[in-house]
C-alpha cells in the first residue's frame, strides 16, 4: 500500500502542467475558479439522447456572432425554459482554409468518438439546418471559464485533473487534433476539463501530444484498445472524409497504445498506468 502510494505521488510530482497553457500569470491577474460557485457544467452525462434531442428540434430564436474564433462561431439561443439556454453553431463545410483543413462535421465525429470511449469530455453536438445551411450545433457550456483564464495550481482535486489532463492529451492525438490550446479548453466549477472546437480535428495524421503522452489510466487505456473498427465505421465514420480517414483513426490508436505499452515495459506498468 505504500509504495503504491508512493508511485502515485512521484508521477503527480513528475507530470507538467498542460503543455499548450500559458505561463501562470502573477497572483493579482490570476482568475481562479471560485471554491463557493463549485457549479459542474457537465449536465448531459447519462443524459445524452435527451440533449441530442432537444439540440436537433428545438427551435432556435435568436443566432448571435461569437466575437472569439477563427473559424466565426455563432451562438444560437432556444426558447426561455428549455433543456438548455443556447449551443454554438458552426457553418463549416469540408474544404481548406487559410490552410487548415475544416469542418463543421469533425465537431460531431469528435463527440461521437468522445462517447464511443465513454469519456464525457466534448459537450452533445448534432448537425442540424440552421437558417439555411446545414451546421455543427453543440450545448454552450455554463458555469465555465477558458483554461487560460484558471490557475491550475490551485485545484483542490490535483490526482483527478491529472487523469484529465492524460485523457486530453490522448483524445488529441487520436483525432489528430491540431488546434489545442488553452483558449479551447474549459474548466467548470467542480474542475472538470471540457474539449471543445474540434473543426481542425481528422485533417492529417499528426498527433500533437505524442512527446507528452507518458501516462493514463488503466480504465481509459483499456477502453482504447477495445475500439473497434465496426463502431468507428458505424459512429464516427458518417462524419469524416470516407473510410480512410475512419481507419486512419484506428490506425492512430494503435500508435498510442503501442507507445504506451512501449514505455509500460521501460518504466514500469505502475508508472505508466499508475491509476
């Protein structure tokens, strides 16, 4: 029990903050998320058919510009005491810009993934018509705030927002997600980390964070290994660019969890699977 104990906190201590935040700001600038408003954002876990419901067929009143993102989101607000306020929409068609491969459909393939592997990170997104194009729409997240905006040093819970933290890391390099960063990635009240504006994702075959994905926990590496090429081809494949880019996503996992049992056999499986 001891030395259990002890491997868990010398992997703590060893593991960085995330590589893509910035730099802790001083004290006086910080903007901590606020122990008294511990609100979770995460409102849809084992609640997902209803939200994906409510998010294709209710009806939206109102769609606003997002004065944020490259890729010009818009926030489309439902009516007054619905199952949820607003989502984000995004009209992305498939196709290259400002080189960058994107589209409004890699916001659906990330959440479909995103349940395939029961990780409960990227928010429900559906596609649906909105106005009259067809767009990603995904519940707005309340009672959150952008990484950047967080000091991450003062979480209260530092062994789970490190399990987060490796779970991130090996959700983008599995869908080749180019475009994390801090200002994409939000923390609610009770720590949570949640993923979004996956547009730039299933666009190449690079994985950002192979150098920094070291570690993960034993539940979430075996649901990794256990996807199948069936489920990606029935879930996620309708929302990427053909059967290849489907495989290239099964591909991409079997580097990760080579990788991982690579540095298992080296390091030792308490290092690297420590929970």
């Amino acid at each position: 029990m001891k030395r259990a104990l002890l491997v868990a906190v010398t992997w703590l201590a060893a593991l960085p903050l995330l590589a893509q935040a910035p730099a802790p700001a001083p004290p006086a600038a910080a903007t901590p998320v606020v122990a008294t408003q511990a609100i979770g954002s995460k409102v849809w876990v084992g609640r997902h058919a209803e939200f994906e419901e409510f998010l294709r067929t209710a009806r939206i009143e109102r769609v606003d510009k997002i004065p944020v993102g490259v890729t010009k989101p818009e926030r489309g607000f439902f009516a007054a005491g619905g199952l949820a306020a607003s989502a984000a929409v995004k009209h992305l068609p498939m196709g290259q810009r400002g080189g960058f491969w994107e589209a409004y459909k890699s916001e659906i393939a990330a959440y479909e993934l995103d349940r395939l592997l029961g990780l409960d990170m990227v928010p429900p997104t559906v596609e649906r018509r909105v106005g009259s194009d067809l767009a990603s729409v995904q519940l707005w997240v309340e009672h959150s705030r952008v990484l950047k905006d967080v000091d991450q040093k003062q979480c209260p819970k530092p062994i789970e927002w490190a399990i987060q933290v490796c779970r991130q890391r090996v959700f983008d390099n599995l869908i080749s997600n180019i475009d994390r960063n801090a200002g994409n990635m939000l923390v609610d009240g009770e720590w949570n980390i949640i993923l979004i504006d996956h547009s730039r994702a299933f666009g190449s075959d690079k994985m950002p964070f192979e150098k920094e994905m070291a570690r993960v926990d034993r539940a979430f590496f075996e649901k990794l290994k256990a996807l199948d090429e069936a489920s990606v081809m029935k879930q996620v494949r309708p929302w990427v660019l053909g059967d290849g880019a489907a495989r290239a996503i099964l591909k991409r996992r079997d580097k990760i969890v080579a990788r991982l049992e690579t540095l298992a056999r080296e390091r030792g499986e308490a290092v690297v699977f420590p929970f």
